[in-house]
C-alpha cells in the first residue's frame, strides 16, 4: 500500500487523534523524523479537529519528553563510572551540569521550537538531573508554539499550508534558532 493511501486511511480513521499522540510521542523519543509532515495533511483533511490534534501532539511530545528524562536520570547513574573514565572528567560533568542550570530552560524551548531534536535537550536534563518541571514547561511552551503554530496556519491558510511549511521549512527553523539564540544572548549579558 502505499504512502498515500496509508494516510488517508489515518486520516478518515477512528484511530485518528490516538494516531497523532502516539507519532509525537514517538517522534520526540525514538523517530528523528519531525511531526509536522504527519501533522499538516491531517490538520488540513480534519479541519474541524485542528485543535484537538495540535494538543494531542504536545500532549504525545510532553508524555516522550518524560521518558526521554528519565532515561537520561537514571540510565547515567548506571553508565556514570564509565563515561567518567573515558568520555570526560568529574570538572568537565560539573560545568555541564552548572551551565545546565543557567541556561536549560533556553536550551530546551529552543529544542522545542527549532529543528534541532529534542532528544538531546530530554537526555541532557535528565543526566544533569535538571529541574523536571522547568524542563516539562519549557518543552511545554517549546511544542505549543511549534504545534498550535502549525494549526493556525493550517486554519487561515487551509490547503496551502502544506506548500508554505516545504518552501519556507528551513528558512522558518533558522529565523527561529535566530531569535532563540538572540533573547538567550540577551538575557546572559
């Protein structure tokens, strides 16, 4: 079968909305390969949905952003002597889980919001052991605005949006990571 019809039948499906959550949770854990190609045919097929399914994303991105944590929390703890010994040293660590502190809100929203995948922000907090609510609001915040970004283009743009997310795709994640990167640098000086 192919693509094509595999995503109509997902879109005109009962499974629909479970569908989405279970993708995003996927994407933002284990699949490198970003929602939105999914998200966008959906959202314009299922109009009457736009909302929900924006929120069953974060939703979904939210739950693999937890596991994600406390993969990253508990798995370093079982590795700690090894990396330690021959990936980087305790004053290395130290600094990391430091700068973590400082800046992981930022680097996990910009994670959220830009191209760059949210794997390495969910591993990073949890071996640093970062704030887990920080954490949680800052991918919360990251993802609304990337998802519900999504469907209110999708609402005034309808079917357009799908060409206007290709041809503007990697131009709209470097204005992004350029913003991102400003008010951080802002706020550090």
């Amino acid at each position: 079968m192919s693509i094509k019809k595999k995503m109509k039948r997902l879109i005109n499906s009962k499974y629909m909305l479970p569908g989405i959550t279970l993708a995003s949770f996927l994407e933002s854990t284990v699949v490198p390969i970003p929602l939105e190609a999914l998200m966008v045919p959906v959202m314009q097929k299922r109009r009457e949905s736009l909302w929900l399914i924006a929120l069953l994303a974060t939703v979904g991105c939210l739950l693999g952003a937890l596991l994600g944590y406390a993969f990253g929390y508990f798995l370093f703890d079982l590795t700690r002597d090894f990396v330690m010994q021959h990936i980087t040293t305790e004053a290395q660590f130290t600094r990391f889980q430091e700068r973590m502190e400082t800046d992981g809100f930022w680097f996990t929203f910009s994670t959220g919001v830009t191209p760059i995948p949210l794997q390495i922000a969910m591993l990073a907090a949890g071996v640093a052991a970062y704030s887990l609510p920080l954490f949680m609001l800052a991918t919360a915040i990251g993802r609304v605005i990337r998802y519900f970004g999504l469907a209110v283009l999708v609402y005034y743009f309808g079917d357009k949006t799908e060409k206007l997310v290709k041809k503007y795709k990697w131009q709209t994640g470097l204005i992004a990571l350029v913003i991102v990167i400003t008010i951080w640098w802002f706020m550090l000086t």
